[in-house]
C-alpha cells in the first residue's frame, strides 16, 4: 500500500469544521523513536526508520520529497526482513541488535496521541505531541502509483472544502529536529535543497 498524506496546521473553527458528521475511529497514543546512521543516511534520502510501540516501521519517500501540492507520498515496510533488505542489514540476532551493532543510533522518541477520524473517504488524524506541537493530517491508502496522483489531487480538494489553509508544514519529527537537533536539520536542509 501506498500512504498519500498532507499536513495542516488547524487554525480556530478549522476542527469543527473538518469534523462535522466525521467518524471517529479511535484515540491511540504511540511511542516512536527514530533511528539513523551517523552520517544521517536515511534521513537525507527522506527514509524514516522507527519503532513504534516495539514494531519496526521502515517509510521510504516514493515521488522525490515533495510531490505535486506538498503531499508526500510514502511506501511503508513493516516487514523486518524487507526492512533489513531495504537498508542493506544482512541477518544476525534482533533488528534492533544488529542495527546498533551496525552504528545505527536513536536520534528522536515522540510520543503522539492520535485522534483519528473517517470522513468523505478520507483519514484524519489529529496528532498531539509530547513536545508541545499539534498538527492535522489528510490521508488516502492507494494500492498503486498510478492512483497517487488522483490522491493527492482529491486530497486538496476536500481541504480546500473544508476551508483549510494550504501552506507549508512542519511534521512532528521536522519540527523535533528544528527545535532539538539543529545540526540534523541542516544536514537534511542541505541535502534536499531546502526545508521548511
Ligand atoms: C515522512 C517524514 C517523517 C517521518 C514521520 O512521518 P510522519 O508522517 O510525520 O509521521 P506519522 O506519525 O504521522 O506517521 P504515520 O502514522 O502517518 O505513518 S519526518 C519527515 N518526513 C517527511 C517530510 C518531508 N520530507 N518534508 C517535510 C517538509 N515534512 C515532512
């Protein structure tokens, strides 16, 4: 599967709004830390290693780093031997062993609480940070690359209905590195050309 997503800074009415005759899913939180090699292998090529609540999760940027509209566009392994392929770890004992052991080290833990909601045939998720940050997310599960682009394109729409503004955002683990690890940031700044 292929996650679409976009983000947005909600602004006063905007919850209500988005909300109206919304399904609500769930309220979860999660724990996820980060890891990366020294040298910010992964994350220079925007591919987000973490473990969530004690599960490997492996996002790798699919369309460049910013597609069409400011959607990134991700494909999510949560397999540990597709996981161990993708970054080239041969097998050994845990995951979490062998990547220490090949220099892997953690460099962010956030811990989100998640109100997630179905509308229109799109996921919202309404993330709230330990670090004192918030910021709404529009989701669409595609099976291919082909239906990405519709995605996004649908995904735009639908905001610009419920009157969201349509401007550049931090995510959560940006945002944790602007504030927190300065020189990780502007290592990704550099090599993407320029961040938010
Ligand atoms: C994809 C990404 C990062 C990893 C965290 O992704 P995010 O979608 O913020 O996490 P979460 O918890 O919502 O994951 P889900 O539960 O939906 O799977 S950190 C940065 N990025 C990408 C990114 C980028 N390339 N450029 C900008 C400006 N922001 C974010």
């Amino acid at each position: 599967m292929i996650e679409v997503e976009k983000k947005f800074y909600l602004h006063a009415g905007d919850e209500q709004r988005l909300l109206e005759g919304a399904e609500k899913v769930s309220v979860k939180s999660m724990t996820d830390t980060y890891f990366d090699l020294p040298d910010y292998t992964l994350t220079k090529k925007d591919w987000w290693l973490r473990c969530r609540n004690d599960r490997w999760e492996l996002k790798v940027a699919l369309a460049g780093r910013s597609a069409a509209g400011g959607t990134n566009q991700y494909d999510e392994l949560e397999d540990e031997q597709i996981i161990r392929e993708a970054i080239n770890l041969g097998s050994g004992q845990e995951l979490s062993a062998d990547l220490e052991r090949a220099g892997y080290r953690p460099f962010a833990t956030i811990i989100t609480t998640r109100r997630k909601y179905r509308k229109q045939g799109f996921t919202i998720d309404l993330d709230s940070m330990d670090f004192g940050y918030e910021i709404c997310e529009i989701e669409k599960m595609v099976d291919v690359q082909d239906e990405a682009d519709q995605a996004v394109k649908q995904i735009l729409t639908f905001a610009k209905e419920m009157g969201l503004e349509e401007g550049k955002t931090r995510g959560k683990v940006l945002e944790y590195l602007f504030r927190y690890a300065p020189e990780h940031y502007k290592a990704l700044k550099t090599a993407w050309g320029g961040i938010v």
